[in-house]
C-alpha cells in the first residue's frame, strides 16, 4: 500500500522530518522530500529499520551527515508506538520499537532543530519600527561576556560566531617553486619540455615562482581543571581554523599529551569535539605543563614545526611543581617555532599578577602574552596572528615581567 493512500499520513511525517534535518544543517530541499516518499513507496517497508535506512540512503549526502541523522530520526520518531502506527497502515504487523541508543555528539542542535519557534502575530493597522540596535547590542554583549558565565544557548551562539570568524592573509613565501608566466626564475626542465615538443628548432623560456602559505598552525592546548570551561570552546575555535586553513596540528595535555588533530579534522564539530574528548583520559585532571612540552618537543617538535610555524600555548600556567624544566622546555619550544602567543584564561582579571611559578617560568620565552575569555579575545588573535610580532601592547610579556 502505498502513501498517498493511507491518508497521507506518512508523508506529512516525512516533510516535517526533512524540515527538521534541514533547520540542524543537512541540506535536505523539496527534491529530496519527493524522493523519500517515493522511496518508501518502492520499498514496501514493514519495520522501523526499513524506514530508517530508506530516509539514510535520500537524505544523507556525505559520511559526516549521519552523525546528525542518526539522533534525529530517533528523537522525531521516538514517541512509542508513533513508527508502528504509521507503519501499520501499510503493512498489517509492525515489530516492537528497538531500545533507546546513547545520545550522539549532534543531539543538542537536533533539539534546538525542533524546538518550535513563536511566530509573530500578525496586527493589520499595527506599524512597528525595526531597529537593529538591539542586535547589535546583544552581539556586542556577547562578543565581551565571559566564556565561564555563558548559558547555553548563548555558547550555542557563540559557537556560529566562532565559525564565522575570518582569518587574515597572512601567506608568506616558502621555497618550493611553482610554475608562473611572469616568474622571475628560469625553470630550465620546463624550458627544455617546450622546445622539445616544437622539434627543438626555438626555445621558449619557461618561467617559475616561488609559492606563498600561510605558516602552519600548532596549538597545545590545556585541558586540565582549571580551564576546561574555556578550552572547549577554544578547540571549537581550532576546528573553525582547520576548515578554513586546513594546517593546524591541535594537541591537548593536562597529565600526558594527546595529539588531537585527526578527530579535528571531522567537518561536523559536534562528531569532531567528542572523538577528541573520547581519545582524552585526563580532561579535567591536574597540570603537567613540563612533562607536556617535554614530550611535544621530544616527539613531535620536528614534525610540525616547519615552514614558519606559529605555536599557540593555551594554559593557565598554573603547574603542579615548577622546577627549571618547565623554563628549559619553554626556551627549547620557542627556539623551535617562529613565533610563540601563550593564550591565558586568567589575563581576564583586572588585577592580574604573575605571581605563581608557572607564570613566571613561562613569561621570559614567549612573544606574547595573550587572554582568552571572550569572543572579542578571539577576534583581537585573528587579527594579531596576521600581523608582525608584537603589534598590541597588551600582548607584551615583558610588562608582565617588569610587574612581577
């Protein structure tokens, strides 16, 4: 039986479920809707998997969008029995509903997906004044609450600004060559392949250049307690860089160094934040600031910092026992690196010292001295990581040195 003629029942359903995949990212339009309810047609379905994997194979585009259609398909259908009546009316028995699954990384924007929203009642003879004061104002709000006193609705929206933050040009030359009419290099492998294909009777000159990156990215995160509230949202913010740049090594410590970068590397940030936070044992544990340089260096120091890299340290410096290792890793560190911005949650405080040890071991090897609290915070490091070394005056650490 078909659904045009139980009533169409299932599909009204169908439409209010791509409405639904669409409001939570999936770019789901009318063609596919018509699809589905043909879809499910054809394939007669009888159980609540049938309908499941039918809707997956029309909806369902790219790998990465199923970690959104699976929690919605089981939030939108998962009143019990709702499947098996609907499903009744084209097949005369329908099984029990399979058990609940854990909840996926993409079940909050589901939610928020189908949380129905309060139209505007419309008033005929009624004139209002629009004014975008109040959103600019809210935006401006926002961009300076702190991240640690943010509901979360508001980290929601502070995540799709996040996501539309936009990076300077800040590509350098690098010494590979490539090749460009107006280079002023003779490439002459290429000007040979030319005047061979002409018989070698004329030789036409070849040129090259040399290309221009930007320098790679390298993050070392912290994780610990202290900060975990911020480094979420940092790592939000690392992820929004690799989509754009796609040269960001992303490592997160507290008591041991994890390389995070792969499941960073996820399009959905969502699926991406929970595959780091899975591989993490210690999220929220205690600081080990030296035995986590200690192993970046030793590791993977010659692997990703090449090319010009810049290093963003991301900690507190708040470490357990300060002792001269941490002052040697940190040298060791930033003589291997172009450029070193230590980003500090504390810096948020007006009244801020560098009083602790870690602090203080950390200030005289870094270029700058950096809070990261805010959106407006993230937006001042876009900027400055397209700039020279040391263009704001609040990112000098030797102020800080001078003060302590």
């Amino acid at each position: 039986m078909s659904a045009g003629e139980t009533g169409g029942h299932l599909a009204d359903n169908i439409l209010l479920f791509a409405r639904v995949l669409r409001a939570a990212g999936l770019p789901v339009g009318p063609g596919a809707v018509i699809d589905a309810v043909a879809a499910v047609e054809v394939a007669g379905i009888a159980r609540r998997d049938d309908l499941y994997w039918t809707l997956h194979s029309v909806f369902v585009t790219r790998h990465e969008q199923s970690a959104v259609f699976e929690p919605a398909f089981r939030l939108f259908w998962r009143r019990r029995g709702f499947v098996e009546k609907l499903l009744a009316e084209m097949s005369p028995v329908a099984p029990p509903e399979r058990s609940r699954e854990t909840p996926k990384p993409a079940e909050s924007r589901v939610l928020e997906a189908m949380r129905p929203r309060a139209e505007p009642r419309s008033q005929e003879g009624v004139e209002r004044e629009v004014s975008a004061r109040l959103t600019t104002s809210d935006r401006d709000v926002l961009k300076t609450r702190d991240f640690a006193q943010m509901s979360a609705a508001e980290i929601a929206r502070a995540r799709r600004l996040i996501d539309g933050l936009v990076l300077p040009d800040d590509a350098r030359p690098i010494r590979r060559l490539a090749s460009d009419p107006r280079g002023e290099r003779v490439d002459l492998r290429g000007s040979l392949r030319r005047s061979l294909r002409g018989g070698g009777a004329a030789i036409e000159l070849a040129r090259r250049s040399r290309l221009s990156r930007p320098p790679p990215l390298v993050a070392l995160v912290d994780i610990s307690g202290s900060v975990a509230e911020y480094s979420r949202l940092f790592l939000h913010f690392l992820h929004a860089l690799a989509e754009r740049r796609r040269r960001v090594q992303s490592f997160v410590f507290a008591t041991r160094l994890t390389n995070v970068t792969r499941d960073l590397a996820h399009r959905d940030p969502d699926d991406a934040l929970a595959r780091a936070s899975s591989r993490v044992n210690d999220w929220e544990g205690g600081t080990r600031i030296a035995s986590a340089l200690h192993e970046f260096n030793r590791t993977w120091s010659r692997r990703v910092l090449g090319q010009g890299a810049v290093v963003l340290l991301f900690t507190d410096g708040l470490e357990r026992e300060v002792g001269e290792d941490l002052a040697f890793e940190a040298d060791r560190l930033r003589r291997s690196c172009r450029r070193l911005v230590w980003l500090n949650p504390l810096l948020r405080f007006g009244g801020f010292e560098a009083r602790a040890g870690g602090i203080r071991a950390l200030l005289p090897h870094v270029d700058e001295f950096r809070p990261i609290h805010s959106l407006a915070s993230m937006e001042d490091l876009v900027r400055a990581l397209g700039g020279p070394a040391g263009t704001a005056a609040a990112a000098d650490p030797r102020r800080w040195m001078r003060a302590a």
